[in-house]
C-alpha cells in the first residue's frame, strides 16, 4: 500500500510540475490576444493542445492507481477521492499528499480564472475588431454616397485634366 501511495505522490507531483507549464502558457496566450498576434497565438494553442493530452493521460494513470487503491482499502471506485484517501491512510506520506492535493486545487483554480479571462479578453478583441471594420465601413459608405447626410444632393466630383497639344 505504501509502494502505491508514494507512485500516486510522485503522479500528483508530475500533474502539479505540468500544471506549472500549463499556467503559463495561458499567460502567454493572454499576452498573444491582447497584442493581436494571431502567429503566435496559434503557435501556443498547438502547445496547449499537447499539454491537455499529456494532462489527461496523467490523469489516466492516476484513476487507474487510485482504483488499485480503493481496491486494496475496500471502497467502491466511484465513492473513492483524494480527498478520502488522505483520511483514511495511516502512512506518513498523507500529509505530502495533502499538501499536493491542495496545490492541485489552487492550480485549477487558477487555471479555471485565466481562461474565463481569455474568453473575456477574446469577446472583447473580437467586439473591438468588428466595431473598427464598421466605423470603416460607414466613412467608406459616407465617401461614396451621392447624397450627404442631411439629404442634400453631393456634387460629383470630375476628375479632369487639361492636355497641352502644343509640341
């Protein structure tokens, strides 16, 4: 038991290392977006995408060590957490897990913020770009009109020139 314990640390401990990685990339991604830099931005989201899949096969792992556990504990799968781990193991490597069960916690968290933030920033960015191609739209329109604002008829403007036809 205390073999499976100190492997489901160390996996904790690989999640908390990548999470790490994984805040900051979003930092990043924030940074692309507020600078309009759709290069980069898609450079970060590739590695966003690898960092979930990493992130998701540690998270694999760790269920199916968890299972083991709350095999040998005699606790059904779905009624097993972290959380009851730590309270019913009596080795001394439960307060390493629960100190990085709470870093786990303050990691999705924080991680949970940044990305209602870039959706945020996204909205914005997206409302700003569409409000600048109308505002360009309009003067466009205005220039091209015959008519003014006000209904009056505009004068067309002729583009002419004079030619000299001495030699």
């Amino acid at each position: 038991m205390g073999r499976l314990l100190r492997e489901l640390n160390a996996l904790i401990e690989s999640e908390i290392a990548l999470y790490n990685k994984f805040i900051l990339m979003l930092k990043e991604q924030w940074d692309c977006i507020s600078n309009y830099s759709l290069h980069s931005l898609e450079e970060i989201i590739e590695k966003k995408e690898i960092m979930v899949r990493q992130m998701q096969q540690l998270e694999k792992q760790r269920s199916g060590l968890m299972g083991k556990i709350g095999r040998l504990q005699g606790v059904r799968e779905t009624d097993l957490t972290l959380k009851k781990i730590i309270q019913t193991t009596v080795n001394p490597i439960r307060v390493k897990l629960g100190k990085s069960r709470e870093a786990l916690l303050a990691q999705i968290a924080t991680i949970n913020e940044l990305h209602e933030g870039i959706k945020g920033l996204m909205d914005k960015s997206s409302l700003s770009l569409k409000k600048s191609l109308v505002f360009v739209h309009s003067k466009n329109e205005e220039a091209n009109a015959p008519y003014h604002p006000d209904g009056k008829l505009q004068e067309a403007s002729l583009q002419g020139r004079m030619l000299n036809f001495n030699a």
